[in-house]
C-alpha cells in the first residue's frame, strides 16, 4: 500500500541532485503576468512569428540536374 504524499513536508520540495537544484532556481525569476497581459505578449509572438515566416521574395536560379537532385536528397534526409 503506498503512503500518502505529506505536501505540506519541506523536504518534498527539496532539490535531488545539483541539475533539479539549478533548474528550480531558475524557475524563480518567472513571474506570474495578467492574463489580459500573457494574451497581449502571446498575440505578440504569434504577429512576430507570422512576420518571419512570410515569403514575399521570388527569386529564379538555374542550377545543373544533378545539382537539384543532390539538394532533393539532402532536404528528403532532414
């Protein structure tokens, strides 16, 4: 029968090793924003994102068969 969990405890909350240690203290520096400020810096990084995906250049190269055929195979490997 497994012991009910005390979250109440400190030692719960005690890092395990040396990386957990520097991962909670790095979860310190967050802080907690306004959810009508979390969607205004969301809708932010969504209008940055979409910026830099756009694709408003056309630009034509000629490059040989086996050129293109080598640049297929390295695309289809990654």
């Amino acid at each position: 029968m497994k012991k009910a969990r005390d979250y109440n405890d400190p030692k719960m909350f005690e890092p395990i090793d040396k990386e957990e240690a520097q991962i909670m203290a790095e979860l310190e520096q967050y802080v907690s924003v306004s959810k009508k400020e979390f969607e205004r810096i969301n809708q932010e990084f969504k209008t940055a994102a979409k910026n830099t995906l756009k694709k408003t250049t056309r630009t034509n190269i000629r490059i040989s068969q086996a050129d293109l055929e080598g640049l297929k195979l390295i695309a289809a490997q990654e």
